[in-house]
C-alpha cells in the first residue's frame, strides 16, 4: 500500500511540474533548483520528493489524530510516532539536497512571452507543495481540491492557498442557527452536594423527595457515621489524610477548630466539612420556617424596610368634592386630609451550635429537630406579632383605639349569624374617606372578603359561606361564597373579625428588612461553644396602618 502511495503523490507531483512547464517559465533563475524540469530529469530525486511529500502528509494525519478527550497515554504515543516520522522526512530532505547540488542544470527552453496583463500559474517548490497537502488533509481535504487551489492563478503564497483552504472548509460547513450552550457542574460540587444530601436523609429519611435527583447522589455515602463522612470528605477534596488523630482531636480539625493543625494539613482554617454542616443545618431551619403556616397573610400587605428607622405609612384622604362654579365665579380649593402610623422593625434571632459531641456522638437532632424547631419558631413569631395587633387593640395614630365605636368597627359581642354579619358588612361599606370637611368624605366603597375567627366560630363561619339549596326564600344563604373564612388558633374565646380586601384598603402591614425578606442565617466558628454556630436571624414587625377595613365582634 505504501508503494502505491508513493507512486501516486509521484504522479500528482510530476502532473504539477509537467502543466507548470507549459505555462510558463519560473519568475527567477534563482529557483532553478527546484524547477519542475530538474525533477522531471533524474528520477532518483522524483521518488526522494514523492517520499518526503508522503512522511510530511503521514506525519500532519497522525498529529491530527489527537482530539479533545483523548486519554494521556495515546497522546503520548502518537507524539512519539509524529516525531519519528517528522525525523524521518529530515532525513529524506537532507538526501534531496545532496541530490540537487550533484544533478545537472538542464536546458531550460524558453517559453513565449506572456502578455503583460495575463497572469501566470505560480511555481510552487516541492516543500510548498508538501504543506499545502498537509494542511488540506488537516482540514478534511482532498488531494484534487489542494491541487485545485494550487493551480489558481490568484493564489501565490502558501499563506493565501492556506486562506482558500479554509474558505472551502467554511462553505462546506451548515450554518449553526441555534447554538447549543451547554452548563457543566463541578466536581467538587456534586461531591458536597452528594454528602449534603446523605446528612439531610440519615437524620430526616424524608427530607428529600422520592424522585430527587440528589438521592441517588447520596446513596455512596449512607451508612457512614458524621466522623467517618467528614474524614472521607476532607480526604476527597483536600487530599490529606487524617489517621492518626484522635476522635477529639479529629472532630476539632473538621470543625476548623484547630488552625494550626488545619493549616498544616493543606485545609482552610473554617473547614469545608464545617461549613457543610452548617449549611444542612440552615437548610432545614429555612425549609421548617417556609412549611409553618401563616393564616395572616391573605389579608395583611407585605413591604420592606431599607433601615431600622422608624417608618411613617400615609394614609391619604380621598379628593375633595367638587363644587359646582357659576359664571364668572373663580374655583375654589378644596383641603386633604391624612393620618399617619409609624413603626419601626425589631431583630429577633436564635443560635444552633454543632459542636465536637455532636460528631463524635454521631447526634443528628442537629441537623433535623433543633433547625426545624427554630425554623417554625421564626414563622410562628411572625404570626404571634401580626395577630397581637388585632388581639391587643393597640393605639393608632390619631390617639384611638385600632377597634372603637369612633372608628366605626366596633359591634356589639354577638354570635355569628346572619344578623350579625349584616352589621359588619354594613360598617365596612359605610366607611368614609379623609377629608378637612365632613361633607367633603365620600364613601370608599369598601367590600369585605375575609371572615376570621377562632376555633371556636370555625363551624358557625364555614356554614355562613356554604352554598345551600333552599326550600324557601328564607333559607337562601346571602353570603354563600361571598366571603373566605379564615381559622386561626391565636384568636381565643368567641372573637371573630371582617376584613376587607388588601388590595383596596390598608389593613395590617407586615415588613422584613430589604434584602434579608422572612428567616436568615449565618454561620461562624464558635467562640463562647466548643465547635461551629449557625445563626437564625429574623428582622420583623407589623403594624395597623388603617382601621377603615376592619369591623371587629367580641362575640358571645
């Protein structure tokens, strides 16, 4: 095969010299060394120069033969085979030097002179020619379309039939109209995420679930205990080995407890074990406080606080009303009137500590109990704080009672009934706006949409929104799906309210500080304990903003 090979590259060389020679003659007699009629003259130095074309295009295959993903020993392998074949075209091409200098110059006849304005064909010397090949084939060329490039009259360096080359392999190539970005994960990731996973599920086998991805992650790693998963884990992503160390002293370096051992080892001074912990810690304190219910949310407003200053909420006064003006007469100006309520957010927050007991004690109430207890507890805070607003009747700012006979939402202590729910559905819709003049207060227009109660009235307010099929004009329920009831534990005794819809009218705010919206945590290396501390930290408070789409019943 190798014989036939040579044989061709000779024949397609000996094609190029024999078209160049009808062509037209070289542009200088400097290049006589390598004009097509010295080779066509001594058929030695033709199969030296076949041969040296077949090494050169041999060896740009086998370097070509090296792609993305190609595993370390094969790349070795192949460098060594380009090499030998790079130093066996050396070799030849040292061997066709001899051979020039000891071959005759032939007689070069003189070819007709070509007009001034018509290019010729460019002589290429064999080593262009050689290159040209190489890089076609590197391309995913063919021979005839490298010789097609050569023998353009418009392409006379190797550099612009390289340009063509590239060209034709552009043109062959579909044009990609929806690119494919593809998003890789690191490794390190994947391994903590697998551990975090395996942590979460020994302490809490339904933390995650049944078809989460992250299960079978974490399935290497069940059955370890918290010592013996950190050890790996450390030894994994860092490298080093902990053998020798004692439990404490062991628990210690996870923690990140002692420096200088940690440092001396090749780890960070807070370990990364730590902050794994600290993290399913936190992961569980923040699931717990998203899954506490919240009953107040419906019909409160939520907004966020840039500061810890005191906030001051406008209420404005509706548009005074228009007066009729006569001709000639002048318009008047007509007064706006507003309160104000003002409130300010309070920090509150709790600690978890992980320290070395709990990984030598292999203690997973840590990392499941104790985060979703203090989860729940920041959620159940921020009901207490809500629903004390309507339970303790606190001042607004006019100096009155949120609930009173001179704000016009408070009734009579009576049982749910029809009667009764008459009566705060008038005293929501009879409010009025603010303004200078009473005359001037236009009603608002107010709908109630909520009716909450107790455990008490849960029953009794069910059936007041119930659809019913009546016998009779009196049986007709007019307040069936009118209203949505709301039950809520805090509420004790026969208490139940009406409230309208948020979205008309303020009720109660709640509010978070910006950017830190419902429980967050931190953690750092323990000072006051002997290991590592995740905080939760919750900035919170609520406020009546407006009375006017509230009625309150003490019920009986």
């Amino acid at each position: 095969m190798k014989v036939f090979k040579i044989a061709a590259v000779a024949f397609v060389v000996l094609a190029c010299a024999a078209a160049l020679l009808f062509v037209g003659a070289p542009d200088s007699v400097a290049a006589v060394t390598h004009d097509p009629l010295m080779i066509l003259a001594n058929p030695a130095l033709l199969a030296l120069r076949a041969q040296h074309a077949d090494l050169v295009g041999r060896a740009a295959a086998k370097l070509a033969e090296v792609k993305d993903g190609t595993p370390a020993a094969d790349v070795t392998r192949i460098e060594t085979e380009h090499a030998a074949l790079i130093r066996e075209a050396s070799e030849v091409q040292t061997r066709i030097a001899v051979e020039e200098r000891a071959a005759p110059s032939p007689q070069v006849p003189t070819a007709p002179i070509a007009p001034e304005n018509e290019q010729r064909a460019h002589a290429w010397t064999a080593t262009d020619i050689a290159a040209i090949q190489a890089r076609a084939s590197a391309f995913g060329l063919s021979a005839d379309q490298a010789l097609t490039v050569m023998a353009d009259t418009g392409v006379r360096s190797v550099e612009a039939a390289t340009d063509r080359l590239q060209n034709l392999v552009a043109a062959r190539q579909a044009p990609r109209n929806n690119p494919h970005l593809q998003v890789t994960r690191d490794e390190g990731d994947t391994l903590r995420t697998a551990v975090e996973s395996a942590i979460m599920l020994r302490a809490n086998p339904q933390a995650l679930a049944a078809n989460a991805p992250e299960r079978e992650m974490a399935r290497s790693w069940r059955g370890m205990s918290l010592m013996e998963t950190g050890r790996l884990f450390v030894e994994e992503t860092r490298g080093v080995r902990l053998r020798g160390m004692g439990r404490m002293e062991m628990a210690g370096a996870l923690l990140g407890l002692d420096t200088l051992r940690s440092r001396a080892a090749g780890m960070h001074s807070t370990s990364d074990f730590a902050s794994l912990l600290a993290n399913v810690a936190a992961k569980r304190l923040r699931t717990a406080y998203a899954a506490a219910p919240q009953t107040f949310k419906p019909f409160c407003r939520q907004s966020n606080n840039p500061d810890f200053k005191e906030k001051s909420v406008v209420q404005l006064s509706a548009a005074p009303a228009f007066k009729k003006v006569r001709e000639g007469q002048e318009f008047s100006y007509g007064g706006l009137s507003d309160g104000v309520e003002k409130y300010a957010l309070a920090t509150f927050g709790r600690i978890i500590a992980i320290t070395r007991q709990t990984l030598i004690n292999d203690d997973l109430g840590a990392f499941d109990r104790i985060p979703t207890m203090i989860g729940r507890a920041a959620a159940d805070l921020e009901s207490t704080t809500v629903y004390s607003v309507l339970l303790d009747n606190p001042n607004m700012g006019d100096g009155t009672a949120l609930f009173h006979a001179d704000h016009g939402n408070l009734r009579t202590g009576t049982v749910i009934d029809e009667t009764n729910l008459a009566l705060a559905d008038k005293g929501i819709r009879e409010q009025r706006g603010f303004a200078a003049k009473a005359a001037d207060r236009e009603y608002l227009n107010l709908l109630p949409k909520f009716l909450l109660t107790g455990t008490a009235y849960r029953i009794a307010a069910q059936k007041m929104v119930t659809a019913v099929t009546p016998t009779a004009t009196s049986g007709v329920n007019v307040f069936q799906n009118a209203l949505e009831p709301i039950t809520e534990q805090r509420i004790t005794g026969n208490k139940w309210f009406l409230i309208a819809d948020p979205a008309q009218i303020d009720t109660i705010e709640y509010a978070y500080l910006e950017g830190e919206e419902g429980v967050f945590t931190e953690e750092r290396v323990g000072f006051e304990v002997d290991g590592i501390q995740v905080k939760g930290r919750l900035d919170f408070a609520a406020k009546a903003i407006d009375w006017r789409g509230l009625q309150y019943n003490p019920g009986a």
